[in-house]
C-alpha cells in the first residue's frame, strides 16, 4: 500500500485525522503543565511566545533529524523559500501569535469555542478556490451539527456569559490564519514531499515567534527541569507528528471532506484536560463528541449535485 492509498482510503483518513487531533487537543493540556512548571503567568505573552517558538523549532529539528537517520534527503532547496515562507507564516507564526494574544483577552470557553471555526474557513475557502470542492447542504448540516457538538463540549467548563471584542477578533483571525496556512499546506505539497514541508515551515515560522519572545524576555528566562523538559520535548513531537498527518491527509482529499474532523480538537482537549488536570468531565462532552462525529459522517456521505450550491 503506498502512502497515497493508505491517505484516501476512508479508514486511513478517520484514523490519520484523528490521531492528528487527538494529538493536538493533548495540547491544551500539556501547555497549561508546562506554564505551571516554568512559572508561566497568563499575562506573561513575551514567555508564552518563547515557549512557543521553542515548541515548533524542535518539532522541526525532530522530523529534520529523523528522516535524515532514516536516510531520507533533507537537504534545504533555496527553490521552496518563498512558499515555505508563506506556509510558515500563515500555519505557524500568524496563527500561533494571534491565538495566544487573543486568548489573553478571552475566555477558555470561548477560545475553546472559536477553535472550531478552522472548519469553517477551510471549507469556505476551498469552495472558492476549488471546482470540485463547493459548498453543499450536507456540508452545510455537518458544519452545524459538527459546531453544535463543539460548544455542548465545551459548554459546562466555563462562565455562561457569552462576548464579543478583541479577544474574540484576534481568535478567529488565528483560526483564518490556519485554516489558511492549511490550504498553502495543501498546495505546497504538491511540489514539496510534506515531510520536508513540515519540518522547514516549522523551523521558519518558529522563529518570529522567538524573535518577539527574545525582544521581551531574553532568549533563556526559563528554568528548566527534568519534567518540564520532557513536556516540552512531547509538546514538540505531537506538533511534528500532528502536522505530519493532517498535512498528509490535506494533501491527497478534498479539503472540505476532512475539514470537520478539526471539530475533535477542542473535544479531544477538554477529555484530555479532565483527565490530566483533574477538571470536571460532564456528559455534554460525550454528546458534544456524537455530534462531532455525525457531522463528520454528514460531511463525507456522497451529494448529489443538485445539492451543490454555486460558486460566487
């Protein structure tokens, strides 16, 4: 079975986008240990930035170091500057500093929320950039089904009160700047294996991030021990591992069939988070997790196109 047949088969793609996002809401999780272990206050941005670029830089380094011992060519092409560039502003850099400013001024029931907006964009996007990627009712019912599941997840865990201001702003455009970064993703790896893509997006996106960090705090403020570097060194591994899959998993389908499966980010991490940070799980987060699922199967059930709605 080669790489591509394992990506389009429809248990291949459930199982890579999965673990993907399962990978990526132990985050939450994982970030919130390691800001208590390095003294990491919530008002603290220049060392959330830091801490952040030092994350991606070693996922890079990770997948650089062990496809090279795998004898795989690593070898930076100067040809793919300009659209690692591009790929490493939108899917790591805007992203990320967007996220983490906008959650400063938000709620972790909303940040948690506005997560799930990734599908959204992507799915909206790929309806105008791709002919055979339009919008339809069934993905338009699985968007809603899908983000109904997200806020019954995270619904329980927070203050009731909803709002809307610069936090809320900053978080959505993190989520456009991603699901953008994605699509650059997606068209990259067309000229570029995902591997090598992964690995130099990272590595380049991460180092604005550490550039601002370094600008406010210094290069080296933080304390490191056994167990805060170990989190750290995960925190880098489900980040490679993460982009790896999904970057594979965009590459060979259309974006608006596997879009909804981000849906489980959010989930995923507020299961993650009751079990880890002792947090209370309530069964909307069983119900939320159903109604992901259903939009997802919403989603990927064949349309007729008569049901396809037309381009703008």
């Amino acid at each position: 079975m080669t790489t591509k047949d394992f990506f389009t088969h429809p248990l291949g793609i459930a199982v890579s986008a999965a673990a993907a996002t399962l990978l990526w809401g132990s985050a939450f999780p994982f970030i919130k240990l390691s800001y208590i272990s390095l003294d990491i206050k919530p008002e603290e941005m220049g060392e959330q930035m830091l801490f952040a670029g030092y994350r991606f830089l070693l996922a890079g380094l990770l997948i650089l170091i062990l496809f090279l011992l795998l004898k795989r060519n690593m070898k930076f092409r100067p040809e793919t500057t300009k659209s690692l560039l591009k790929i490493g502003l939108f899917q790591t850099f805007l992203q990320y500093v967007l996220f983490y400013i906008g959650l400063s001024y938000s709620t972790g029931i909303q940040g948690s929320i506005i997560a799930g907006t990734t599908s959204f964009f992507q799915i909206l996007l790929a309806h105008f950039l791709y002919p055979d990627d339009r919008m339809s009712r069934l993905k338009v019912a699985g968007l809603m089904v899908g983000f109904t599941g997200v806020i019954f997840a995270n619904w329980p865990n927070g203050d009731y009160e909803i709002s809307f201001g610069i936090g809320e702003i900053l978080l959505m455009g993190a989520m456009l700047a991603g699901a953008y970064g994605n699509i650059l993703a997606k068209q990259g790896s067309g000229k570029m294996e995902v591997i090598y893509l992964t690995a130099y997006q990272m590595i380049l996106g991460s180092l604005g991030l550490i550039a601002i960090g370094a600008f406010s705090v210094g290069l080296a403020p933080f304390d490191f021990d056994l167990k805060s570097g170990l989190m750290l060194l995960y925190l880098a591994f489900l980040s490679a591992a993460g982009f790896i899959l999904w970057n594979n998993v965009m590459k060979y389908n259309q974006v608006g069939k596997v879009s909804l499966y981000l849906f489980l980010v959010p989930v995923f991490g507020v299961m993650l988070s009751a079990l880890l940070l002792d947090e209370p799980l309530h069964y909307f987060v069983i119900a939320g997790l159903i109604l992901v699922v259903t939009g997802i199967v919403l989603v990927n059930r064949p349309a007729r196109k008569r049901n396809s709605l037309p381009a703008k």
